[in-house]
C-alpha cells in the first residue's frame, strides 16, 4: 500500500504522520523517510510553538526538521 503526502496549509503537530521531502538527506533517517512528530520546538521568548522546528522519530532515532522539509501523510 503506497501512501501519498496530501500538503496541507495547517502547522503540524506532535503526533502527525509525516515524510521528509526528496532531496532531503540526514544520519539515521531510513529509506522509506516515514517518521512521527514526537515534539514541537518552541523558541524560549515564545508563549506557543511556532518555530516551524519538529522533532522527528524513525524508529530509535529522533531528528530535527524545519516544517519545509515535511510532508504531512494522511
């Protein structure tokens, strides 16, 4: 079963299934670049997460990602 990534215009969330776009390389990201948001980064001068900055689980490893390296898999 092959998933397509839909581009939705909304901020992402921990929880969100996402793929990391082509072209877009990083240690420890596999092969099928599929991975879970497990945290949203907010800067310390900001009340709400907003940075754009999301900590990516593959597996045992967690990576960091901009949100426009991230598609949201639906």
């Amino acid at each position: 079963m092959a998933t397509t990534p839909t581009p939705i215009n909304e901020p992402l969330h921990a929880g969100d299934l996402v793929r990391v776009k082509e072209g877009t390389e990083a240690p420890g990201m596999p092969e099928s670049r599929t991975g879970l948001i497990v945290e949203v980064v907010s800067h310390p001068s900001e009340t709400a997460p907003r940075s754009g900055i999301y900590m990516v689980r593959f597996g045992t490893s967690i990576l960091r990602f901009h949100q426009m390296f991230l598609e949201r898999i639906t």
